[in-house]
C-alpha cells in the first residue's frame, strides 16, 4: 500500500501534529493501556493483532 507524503503540507496543524508523532512514546502508551484489558478484552485483543503484524 503507498502512503501519501505530507511533507509540502506545512499550514494544516492538524497533519502537521499527526505527522509528528513520537512512534517510541506512542508503543509505550499502547503496552500501558494494553495490560489494563479484561481477560475478554485480552483475549480478543490477541486474536486480532497477529493479523495485522503479518501485513506490516
């Protein structure tokens, strides 16, 4: 899948902010909030996530 480039994009704040994400603190946000899951939750979650690990 291609991804759009965003870089001549400099006057929306809105992209700009979404384009700067910090990928190390977003992870760590994720596993923070990934260990408060209900076992339903959990379960579901593992389910879910091999999929889309396998088209990255």
């Amino acid at each position: 899948m291609s991804q759009k480039t965003w870089e001549h994009v400099d006057r929306n704040c809105l992209i700009t902010e979404q384009c700067a994400y910090d990928r190390d603190t977003e992870r760590r946000k994720a596993m923070e909030e990934i260990i408060q899951l209900n076992p339903e939750q959990s379960s579901a979650f593992e389910a879910v996530t091999p999929i889309f690990k396998q088209t990255e």
